[in-house]
C-alpha cells in the first residue's frame, strides 16, 4: 500500500512540473494557465454529474477541486485512475 500512494504522489508531482512547463512555454503563460484550469474543473464537474451513467465518479471536494485546478484535465484522469485502483 504505502508504494502505491508513493507512486500516486510521484505522479501528481511529475504532471504539475510538465503542466507548468507546458503553461510556461506557450506564449501566454496566464491565458494556458486559466484554459487549463477551467477545464480541469469542468471536466471534474461533468464527471461527477455523469457518475450515474458511467459508473464511475470523483466526489467534488477541496482536494478534488485543487487537483483538477492545478493539473487541469490530466489532473482529473490521475484522480479517477487513482480512485479506480485503490477503490
């Protein structure tokens, strides 16, 4: 148990560095940044609204919500992938 949640952890910190790099090298570094989260936290949003349908959901809470802010859509999958393995 305790390499999975190390691994989830290295995850979560390898998607924010390439999702700052990614924001940093576009043009308009503010612009990609709100894009990024805007989406993240719609996707999260449309997940759970969905959960219903797909079987699968994420609860909206403050950490949910600062994952898919920060790491935008990426951010919403790590959660699902992660809620999916460790139940």
């Amino acid at each position: 148990m305790e390499l999975q949640q190390t691994g989830i952890w290295v995850a979560c910190c390898l998607m924010l560095l390439f999702s700052l790099i990614a924001v940093f090298k576009s043009g308009h570094p503010v612009k990609a940044l709100l894009v990024s989260c805007g989406s993240g936290v719609a996707a999260l949003f449309a997940l759970h609204l969905l959960r219903q349908l797909c079987g699968v959901g994420l609860p909206v809470s403050d950490v949910t919500l600062a994952v898919s802010a920060i790491g935008g859509v990426p951010g919403v999958i790590l959660l699902l992938m992660g809620s999916l393995i460790l139940g």
